[in-house]
C-alpha cells in the first residue's frame, strides 16, 4: 500500500513539476519581450531627449538672430536721414530686410522660434511617454521575474501555495507589461 501512494505522490509531483516548467517558460519568455520593450523605451527616451536639446538650442539660435536683427534695425533707425536719394533707398532696405529677418526669425511656419519650440515640446511629451513605457516594463519585469523565482521555488519545495503566487506574479507582470505598450502612463509607477 506504501509503494502505491508513494507512486501516486511521486506521480502527482512530477504533473506539478511539468506545470510549473510551463509556467517558468512562459513567464521566462514574457520577460524577455518585456526587457527588450523596455531597452526599446529607453533607446527612445535619449533619443528624444537629445532632439529637444536640439531642438532648444535652434530655438535660441533664432531669438539672438532675431534680436540681433531688432537691434540693428533700430540703430538704423536712429541714424541721421541719408543726404541722398540713392543712400535713403538703401537705409530704407536694410530697415525693411533687418524687419522681415525679425519676423522670419520669430514667425516662420517652418523655421521659426515657435515652430521650433513647438517641435521641441513634441519632442519632449514623445521623450515622457517613452520614458512612462520604460518605468512600466521595468515593473512588469520585476513581477515576471519573481514569478519565475517563486514557480521555481515551488518545485524545490513541492509547496503548491508558491505556484499559487508564481501565476499572480506572472499576471501582474503581463498586465504591466500590456499596459505599458497600450497605455504606457497607465500603469507607470
């Protein structure tokens, strides 16, 4: 009788031990999607970050311009009436050039300060959400990390109750980690 219910045991561990294999492989490869996801976030994160940077220094580039424009165009101003129709005309040139470069520097659509800054805040949010998507793929690899450490323990120790913890584990590493391709500020924490 000994024989029977010690190959019953020995039957039953080997079933657990199979399942929590199971376990520990998808946990294992689910953690592997979520360490290269995560790598991936920050990749972008200095990425958009050196952008903005970038981008900020344009930004200032085109308000010295502009400045340096504005000034010029009121010490112009400011100097004496030409003596000359020919050095009016050009006094009322450089006037008009010095203006529309202020107004170019300042309000082009595509190459002014605004629409430079408005790349750079682009940029920044894109930089945030990577970096969100980063913060929860690095938690979701933590909880699926730790349901591997514990899917493994139960086999070591056949306690069923740590199999129980490995799954909570691994769900919650796997709803962090969907969250965070879904909606990375969701769950970021």
């Amino acid at each position: 009788m000994s024989t029977v219910h010690e190959a019953e045991e020995a039957s039953h561990a080997a079933h657990s031990n199979k399942h929590a294999a199971l376990v520990i492989a998808v946990l294992a490869a689910a953690l592997a999607i979520c360490e290269q996801q995560a790598k991936h976030a920050e990749v972008t994160v200095t990425e958009k970050a050196v952008l903005a940077a970038d981008a900020w220094s344009q930004y200032q580039a085109k308000s010295i311009r502009a400045a340096a424009a504005h000034d010029l165009g009121s010490v112009t101003a400011s100097l004496d009436d030409a003596e000359t129709p020919e050095r009016a005309a050009l006094r009322a040139h450089v006037l008009k050039q010095l203006a529309d470069d202020e107004v170019h520097y300042n309000k082009d659509p595509k190459t002014g300060k605004e629409a430079i800054a408005e790349l750079a805040h682009s940029y920044e949010e894109q930089r945030s959400v990577a970096m969100e998507k980063s913060h929860s793929l690095d938690n979701a690899a933590a909880a699926l990390d730790l349901g591997i450490v514990l899917a493994t323990a139960s086999v070591i120790t056949s306690a069923g109750p740590l199999l129980v913890f490995a799954y909570a584990m691994g769900i919650l590493g796997i709803v962090l980690g969907v969250s965070a391709i879904v909606a990375p500020g969701l769950l970021a924490f």
